[in-house]
C-alpha cells in the first residue's frame, strides 16, 4: 500500500502534489513533547517532504528536546491553565489574546494545514488560533482530559486519545505515539548489550528504578533501603535516582551490581537490560512500559488529580503489572513483595504478555495518516 492509500488521499489529490506542513503543540513538559516528536518523526516516514513545525514557550523543556530531533521551534507567550474552566478563561483575557495573535501569526508564516495539540499551556492558544482557518487534530495521553484539550475537543476535525474515557466525546483509542526506537525494540536481542553498558551482571534478575527526569525520593528511600537484601537475593538494580538527588548504596561484595545514575539517556537500553520495572505511572511512562513488554510496579505519584492511577489501571487490570500506593513503597515492601517477583521468571512472563496486550506500537503511524488526511482535505 503507498503512503497516499494509507493516509486516505486519491492519486490526484492536491496535497499529495504539495508538500504538507504540519504545525505539533505540545510544549511544557516531556510527557507533551515527546509525543508531539514522535509524531513529527512518523509523519517525516509517510511524507519526507511535510514540513512540521513546533510550537513552545520560552520556558520549556520543548528549547532543548525539539531542537535535538532537528525540527524548528517557534515561541509563543505561555497560557497559565487553570484546573478548571474559569469565566475569565471565556473573556479571553490580555494574556491569552496576545498569545493568540502570536501563534496566530506563526500558522499564517509556515502556512499550516493543520494543527496538532497535545495539551498543556501551548495547545490552547494554538486551538484558539486555529478555529475556524486551519483544521485542528487533538490527541488526549492521560486517562482524564485537560482543559486545553477540553476546549479544542470542541472544534476539532479528529480527536483521539491514550485510552478509553478520557472525558472527550467521541475520541478515537489510539495509544499515545511513542518513538521508533521504543516501537521497534527488542528487548532479548540487546539484552546482552545494554547489560554490558550499564555494567549490570549478565545473568541476574535486574530491576529498573526511575521516578521520570527528576526522580523520585520515595522509590530512591525504598530501594536504597533495601539494596542488601536485594544483593544477597542475587538480584541487581538500575536505578534513576535523578540529577538534584544523591544515593548512597554499599554494594554487596560478589552480589550483582547495584547501579545508581542520576539520569537515564538510553531508556532503550536501560527497558531491554531489566526484568521488572518500578516507576510512576505517567502516560508516557506507562505507553512505554507497555509497548516494549516490561513487567512493572507503578508506584502512582500522590499529586494532581489522581491521574496517574488511572493511567496504569488497564495494565494492571490485564495483569501485566501491580500498582503500590506512594505512602505504601517501603524498604519492607521492596524486601517482601518486590524481590520475590523480581526472583520468579515464570510470573515475569506472564505479566509481560499481558502488558503488551495492552500496548499500542502503532500509535505514531496511526495518528501520522489521520493527520495527513485531514491536512489535506
């Protein structure tokens, strides 16, 4: 099938004549941006001629991760979102119209054919200017809907999400687009690899502890007081402790490597060297997991809107992973419960089928095609 089949455009369709341009929202932090980019790199695959440019704000980590992946960033005031609607956010306030007719101006210059927003505080603006002029996709990754997403929902083409009940009428399920070199891994074939990189032990149960970019102190308490009875079980550890944090762990003399890094550049390598995982329970963390088949222990964050409880319930409720409150994540609670299944590798294997029964792989290309459609109508 050609890429024009599959995105739903006849032979004599104009855009396929023209080079699409594609405009992502999605800025603030990784959990929008690193969808955004994965899309981005799919449309690229489908079409090497679409032109795809990235909204951000001036404060975000979207100044140091798009220009990485090679797209341009254009910058736009930020939009303070506020938990829920609010008359003022009707009355569009100086603050919102201003990044309105910004955002506004940037669609007209790279002449946009759509716009695609993610959420966060640069999706609204993007909506608002796009309205009624350039066809708007939004893409929903948690479990519970956002404000922006909310409005955009509202005047949107398409709207699609991570999982089912987002609270967006009628969103299509499609998984949350993650990068190629998550999509297409496989973890037993660059498992002697990314063992041998981090230094972990060949052959022992390994766990992979990380809290997301800035860590986590609860996960970093609860292993590092368990860390000698993990050694003597035989079993090592990768753990992000994140760059602000320090931990400080006596190894196990001849046990497997306890290996505690401030930070994770290759989560590649660091998901094909572990047997179980135990994290937080973000969308995009969760996609991950998933898609690459990773057993795991999510340890939801206590904050917010309890979103992150519900981003990991439909691999829970499929088996493939267990969910531990925060306040209940103890060095005890590593020792009794976290250990035995790091050590039972008939239990990994189920858990891991039922986590990737439950992972969407193909996210980024789906959404690449329906994007592409709809630019081109």
């Amino acid at each position: 099938m050609s890429w024009q089949q599959a995105a739903g455009y006849g032979a004599g369709d104009a855009m396929a004549r023209r080079a699409p341009s594609v405009v992502v929202a999605g800025g603030g932090t990784a959990g929008h941006i690193e969808p955004a980019l994965a899309l981005a790199d799919a449309v690229r695959r489908l079409r090497p001629d679409a032109r795809v440019t990235a909204l951000g704000t001036e404060r975000g980590l979207e100044n140091r991760l798009v220009p990485a992946r090679g797209y341009p960033l254009e910058l736009v005031p930020p939009v303070p979102m506020p938990r829920k609607p609010t008359p003022e956010l009707l009355k569009l306030p100086l603050k919102v119209r201003e990044s309105v007719k910004r955002t506004r101006e940037v669609l007209d210059r790279v002449g946009a054919d759509v716009v695609v927003g993610f959420g966060g505080y640069v999706s609204l603006p993007a909506y608002l200017a796009a309205r009624g002029k350039t066809p708007i996709v939004v893409h929903e990754a948690n479990a519970r809907a956002g404000l922006a997403n909310k409005v955009g929902a509202k005047f949107a083409e398409r709207v699609l999400s991570a999982t089912p009940d987002s609270g967006l009428a009628g969103a299509r399920t499609i998984g949350i687009p993650l990068r190629e070199s998550i999509t297409t891994l496989d973890r037993a074939a660059l498992r002697a690899q990314a063992r041998a990189h981090f230094g972990l032990h060949p052959h022992a149960p390994t766990i992979l502890v990380f809290g997301g970019s800035q860590g986590a102190r609860t996960l970093n308490t609860a292993f590092s007081g368990a860390a000698d009875a993990l050694g003597r079980a035989g079993v090592g550890v990768l753990h992000a402790h994140g760059p602000k944090n320090t931990l400080a762990v006596q190894q196990v003399p001849g046990a497997p490597v306890y290996n505690a890094v401030p930070y994770l550049e290759r989560m590649d390598l660091a998901y094909a060297a572990a047997d179980l995982v135990v994290c937080r329970s973000g969308a995009m963390t969760v996609a991950e997991v998933s898609a690459v088949g990773l057993p795991a222990v999510f340890v939801p964050l206590p904050h917010g809107n309890g979103e992150q409880a519900l981003n990991a319930q439909p691999v829970v409720s499929a088996g493939g992973a267990r969910l531990v409150p925060d306040e209940q994540m103890t060095p005890q609670r590593v020792v009794e419960e976290l250990l035995p299944l790091a050590l039972d590798a008939q239990r990994l294997q189920e858990m891991s089928r039922a986590t990737l029964s439950t992972g969407h792989r193909e996210a980024d290309r789906v959404l690449a095609q329906i994007v592409l459609e709809v630019a081109g109508r």
